[in-house]
C-alpha cells in the first residue's frame, strides 16, 4: 500500500521538486517498529472470503510494501523464484512479531501473495519514475541513480534493473499491457480501496446480517462515480447477472465460467473469483474442497470396476436374450402360446402380481396390466411376449426390471414406480387368490346407475355381518388390523371390516376389477382419473405397502372433507400429484416435471403451501413448499437427509428459481441463490411399511394446523417419537368410510 501512496504522490510532482520530495521521506513505517519495541500488536479481521478487513487492514498492506522493499531486490523477476524463500519467510515473521494473525498456511499463503503484488507495484513505480518520459516512453538516456532509495536499491542493483526494463521483449509485453489499460470498457472507480473493503463498506453502511455480497453486487458497485450514477452499460451488465444467476446453479456457476464473466463474455482465470479482489479463491466462495486429479492407483480401480459394470451388462444381456429366445421357442411349439398367451388376461387394466425367475424365483412387484390392442410403451412397440404394465409397489428393492428402460436409462424396478414397463406374460399373475363368484345380473349393476336405496341397503348388509367378521378374523391373526378381538370400548375398525365385506360381495372379488375415482382440477390443477384395484384395498386391509392410487384417495379426501367450501384452507393449501413428479420419472422426463411444478406454483396468489407425497420407488416421504418463500419443509419418517435426493432437490430448486423468474419477483441479494431446506423432526416409523400412512397423517395435521410456516420440531399438538397403531388404523378408518360414503363399491 505505501508504494501505491508514493506512485500517486510522486508520479505528480513536477520535475524541479527533489527537495520537496527528499522533505517527504521514504514510508518505513516508524510506528509500527516503535509498537513491536513495546510490544504492542494490532489486530486485523479476516471477512467470509478469507480476505483482509477492518482498521488495520491497509496499515498491515503498507508495512508489507515497506518489509517487500527491505528484503526484496529489484532485480528478481519472478515472485516464484525458490531463491526468494528465506526472504520470504522473514517477511512473514516479521509481520507476525506486530500483527496478530494466524501461523496457518492459508493466511501466509494470503500475505505472501499480497507482498508479491506489492514488490510488482513497487517495480513498476521505479520504472514510470525514472525510465519513462511524459509520453510513457523509455528514455534514451541513463537515469540518475535514485539517491532517496537508496536504503533499498544498490547502485549495483539499479544498473541491473535498467538493463532489464530496457530489454526489447520487456518493452514489447509493457507497450501491450499499457495500451489496454489505458482505455478499460468498464473502469475501476474505488481508487484504493479494493473490493474487500468496499463489501465491509457496503454491509456496515447498509447494517446487513450478510456475511458476503455476491461477485456481481461488489463489481457493479465499485464502477459507481463519486456523484453515485451508474452508466448504462454497467447497469445492463448488472441486470443480465441477475437474470443468470436465477436459472444457473451454484454448481454450474464453480464448474463452468461464472454468472458474471457470462454477462461480461470473457474468460474464467482459474485461482480468482472476477469481481471479489484478492485472496477469494473459487474454493474459499463456494466452500468446496478443490478437485484433484486422481493418483494412478485410483484410476486403475475405476477402469476394474468399470470393467466389471461392463462384464455384468454382458451378462444381463446375454441372459435377457435367452429368455427372449425361450420366449419365441415356445411360441412356435405350442399351439396355446401361438396366440400370444394374451388370452388369459382380461381385456383392460388389471391388477397384477410381478414376479421374476432369476437368480431366484420370487414375487418383486405390484401393479395393473394394461392388456389392450395396439398398446405402446413410450411411443414404441411392445417387445414379443410382455404386456404394459404400471409398477405400484416394489417388493424387492434390489429387483431389476426385465427390460432396462432405454428412454431413462431405469435398470432398477424400483425406479421406476409409478411409470409403465414391459413385463414378460409368463411373469404376470392376475390378482386371484378371491373365488370369482358367478356373474349375475344383480352382481352387473354399474355403480354410476344403482340408486341410493340399493346403497344403503349393501351398507345395512355389511353391519349386520360385522361381529360375524370380527369373529372370522379371531381365527386368523395375521388378516386382522389390530392385535386381538377388541375387548369393551377398545378400537374396532368398523369401516374397515364392512369394507371388505362389501368387496367380497361384490364385482371386486373378481379378478381384474377396479373403480375409478375422478380427481377435479383443483387438487392437482388438471382433471385426471384415478385407478383403484381390489389389490389397493387389500394393502389396506392388510397393512401393506401403499401405491399411488390409495396416496391420492386419501387426498381427495382431505379435500373434500376439510377443503371443499372453505376459502381459507382451499386458498392456502394445494397438492402436488406424485403420478406426474416422482423419481423415476424425474429421471426420464425432468423438463416435464419442472414445467409441471412451475404451472402449478403459478396459480399461486397468495403464500400457499404445496403438499407433494414424493415416492422414490420404495419409500414415500413429504415435501411441503411455500414457493413465494421460497421454503421446503422435507418430512422424512425414516429421518433421512433431503441430500440423499439430489435429484429431487434439484427439481424442485430449479422450478422456484424459474417460477421466482416468470412472476419477475426479486430477491435480496444474499438470497438469489439460496433456497431454504428445513429438515422437520416429524414422528418417525419403526418399520418399513408404513411411510405411505405417515405421509397421509401428515397432510392431514398439516392442514388441521391451517398453518403455512411448520415448526422445525413439528406441531406441538401432535408432536411425538413414533405414531401409534392406533393412530394409523385412524386413518385408514377415514380412507374406508371415504370409500363406502362415496359408494364406490356395489354389489
């Protein structure tokens, strides 16, 4: 700092004031010297970026000057010579003998860098000082050893530094770098004080809780004049920073150039951050550890394994070849499978049993069949021999799937719930453990058509056999909800047992049979129907895993019974359909699945609150987003970690920057990048069925709180360890009466 105080002092003065200039003296720091005999030292504060700041931070850059030109001959060129080290390593300590700072390799990797820009500055001034002319050009003549330095220049030393700057390459490299910085596009206009010291000037005058401004901020401000305009051109570089960095992540903005050398369209230096001054580093702004290139022990493991992927995809393809091969013998040999075995399925969607035959034979999956003429699966034709089918519940979450779905790249069948696969027919099984019964013309009434009487009627007829039920289940303990035969005034799933009494009365007995629940616009901001099997109901029934159809049952539920007719609790929560926005099609289809989220937090007005079951093939968990906010309450009943999703965090980050972008919203600066995570410590499932119910006690709560803003240590009305049985056959009562009350079962 004291040469930059002397070269714009000096660089001034007219040629006649050598008498003046000997009166000033030479900046040596005299105070600093008497402190340290007394030993007083001075402390200096250090900002987010690892930057020097505070009161002391320019006279500590002076006295650097002052130890460069003590210790430092002229005539060294580069500031990375090994020759230098002892001279270095004295600087160092004599800064620390007055200034309390850190013995830490990173903070003497700072001041030594600082000490390199000052010994650069300090052989520039001697070269403006005494080899150029007015016009900046080299001098002819031999320049006058400079007498005033000459406690820090040998006449020796200088002869040899003038020899050195007269050099025809110097003068070419100096005649370059004058010329473009004579005449900067977007000029500096903070003299002195340097990008750091302006940001601690910032935040101290604006009394801000940030502990650092982003690049562009700190870059606009520091070509603002003295009269505060700003010019156009900087202001246009300025807002095209703030459109970037709403649809560029923090990842992309370390990885690739950041936000504001895109808008300023020139290259990324590696080491520095443009627009944060010396010592910000992309490691130290982004707090991640720097990549290093991988030893060669390492890349050898990772041509094995990758060795080993390739062998196994070998193996798998030659395997799904025989089984193709299999398939296509059979065909030809038996008469039964020449008319592609189709037969045997009902015509339409069907719930189904998925099994595999390899390595073991087992039950992996649940879902429906979609047997129909014509069918396609992703716009393409079904292999010979599979059938489409809809993945609902995942048995095996090691499973495979036959087929590895070539669009999402999807070898795993848990990855793909909620989507469509081809599966092999000999590996399908309708749902038929029930009887079917004989069809009659009673048995064959539409449910759309059976009158309201004839309803009540099957509900009469399902009470009168509830005890016969309850003694039914006695005898098999594993069928019943509840532990034993409830006892006087304990729990009995009433609507639960005279639901199932009305399915085995009914067309559901059958196999195949399934009910369709109309979901209106406003749960999920598009009109859609939802397929509900006999197996759905049986996952109730029994307490098992949980698909997509009943996640949604419940939640036309919810808004038909607490939603439906109340502005306040319809105005401020809304759902988010997991058919549209789960894992695997995140995986396949994540532009679809952003515009979907962006549509949907559109059609805010006010602060609402999104509620979105997220199923990630064999777990649901919840999110619930506040998108003007920009919060995400992640509700996780195995106490996972929402960075264990990076997909989904991903999606969801993205839509709000985007949404954030078309209704033009701005955001504090500290901010434009940042959207709050909240992990809510929610009651926690001590097995591995029952996520599905948490998820829908969730909601529920939720919306009872009619709160927008969900403590982190969840509501204090419901909050506990572990949910009940009895909290769970709770819901799965309101789920059941649901289902009877809307008379989607009929006899």
């Amino acid at each position: 700092m004291a040469s930059d105080q002397e070269n714009s002092q000096d660089a001034n003065a007219p040629d006649d004031t050598s008498e003046k200039e000997i009166t000033r003296g030479i900046t040596i720091m005299k105070s600093i010297i008497r402190d340290r005999d007394k030993a007083v030292t001075y402390n200096v504060n250090w900002n987010a970026d690892n930057q020097l700041i505070g009161s002391n931070a320019a006279k500590l850059a002076s006295y650097i000057g002052t130890l460069v030109r003590m210790h430092i001959p002229i005539t060294a060129t580069r500031w990375s010579n090994k020759e230098l080290g002892s001279a270095k390593d004295k600087i160092w300590t004599e800064i620390l003998r007055s200034f309390n700072i850190e013995d830490t390799t990173i903070r003497k990797k700072y001041i030594l860098q600082l000490a390199g820009k000052r010994h650069r500055g300090w052989r520039t001034f001697l070269t403006n000082k005494y080899l150029t002319d007015k016009e900046n050009f080299f001098v002819e003549y031999d320049p006058e050893y400079p007498v005033k330095y000459a406690i820090f220049i040998t006449e020796e030393e200088w002869v040899a530094f003038v020899d050195q700057r007269r050099d025809e390459n110097f003068k070419k490299v100096s005649a370059t770098n004058r010329e473009r910085a004579s005449n900067p596009t977007y000029a500096y206009k903070k003299g002195r004080l340097g990008y750091a010291r302006l940001e601690e000037k910032i935040l101290d005058e604006t009394k801000s809780d940030a502990t650092s401004l982003p690049p562009h901020v700190l870059w606009k401000e520091a070509r603002v004049g003295k009269d505060g305009t700003v010019r156009d051109d900087v202001q246009h570089i300025y807002d095209e920073c703030e459109t970037l960095s709403q649809s560029i992540s923090t990842a992309e903005d370390q990885e690739n150039r950041s936000v504001l050398s895109r808008a300023l369209n020139v290259p990324e230096y590696p080491g520095r951050v443009r627009g944060k001054g010396h010592g910000c580093t992309p490691t130290s702004l982004y707090k991640n550890p720097r990549r290093r290139n991988p030893s060669n022990q390492e890349v050898m493991e990772t041509l094995q394994a990758l060795q080993a992927q390739v062998l196994q995809l070998q193996k798998d393809n030659e395997r799904y070849r025989c089984m193709e091969k299999c398939s296509s013998q059979l065909k030809e040999t038996s008469e039964k499978a020449s008319i592609n075995c189709q037969n045997k399925f009902p015509e339409g969607i069907s719930s189904c049993q998925l099994y595999l035959s390899s390595p073991t034979y087992r039950l992996v999956g649940k879902g429906k069949v979609h047997n129909t003429s014509g069918d396609l699966l992703h716009h393409r034709p079904l292999p010979d021999g599979h059938l489409k089918v809809s993945v609902d519940v995942v048995l095996d979450k090691d499973a495979l799937l036959p087929i590895p779905d070539i669009v999402s790249e999807t070898t795993l069948l848990r990855d793909a719930i909620g989507s469509f696969v081809a599966w092999p027919l000999d590996l399908i099984f309708i749902d038929d453990e029930t009887p079917t019964k004989p069809a009659s013309k009673d048995n064959g009434i539409l449910r759309h058509n059976e009158s309201v009487a004839s309803q009540k009627e099957v509900f009469a007829q399902g009470s009168q056999q509830l005890s016969q039920k309850i003694g039914s289940r006695q005898k098999n303990k594993r069928d019943l909800p509840v532990t034993s035969l409830p006892k006087k005034g304990a729990f009995v799933p009433r609507y639960q047992i005279s639901l199932e009494t009305l399915v085995d009365s009914s067309d559901m007995a059958t196999a195949g049979a399934i009910r369709l629940l109309d979901m209106e616009e406003d749960i999920f901001g598009y009109s859609c129907t939802e397929t509900i099997g006999k197996e759905d109901l049986e996952h109730i029934f029994r307490h098992q895993e949980l698909g997509v159809g009943v996640i949604h049952t419940y939640i036309r539920f919810l808004y038909d019974n607490f939603m439906r007719g109340n502005d306040q609790l319809s105005n401020r929560f809304r759902f988010v359909s997991s058919s549209l926005v789960n894992k695997a099609l995140i995986c396949r289809e994540p532009d679809s699945c952003r515009e979907y989220l962006v549509k949907r937090f559109m059609a805010s007005s006010t602060n609402n609150l999104y509620l979105w079951p997220y199923n990630l093939g064999c777990h649901w968990l919840l999110l619930a987003i506040d998108p003007l906010k920009e919060v995400v309450y992640f509700l996780n009943s195995i106490d996972g970690e929402w960075t264990n999703y990076p997909d989904m965090k991903q999606l969801v980050d993205t839509s709000i920057k985007v949404f954030r972008s078309q209704r033009q919203a701005r955001v504090p600066r500290t901010k434009s990048s940042n959207i709050t995570w909240i992990k809510v410590q929610c009651p926690l499932q001590r097995n591995g069925i029952d996520c599905g119910y948490f998820v829908m006690r969730f909601m529920r709560e939720i919306i009872n709180m009619n709160q927008i803003e969900i403590p982190i240590t969840y509501f204090d009305e419901y909050k506990c360890a572990h949910y009940t049985r009895l909290q769970l056959e709770q819901i799965k009562e309101e789920l059941c009466q649901y289902f009877i009350e809307k008379r989607l079962i009929s006899i």
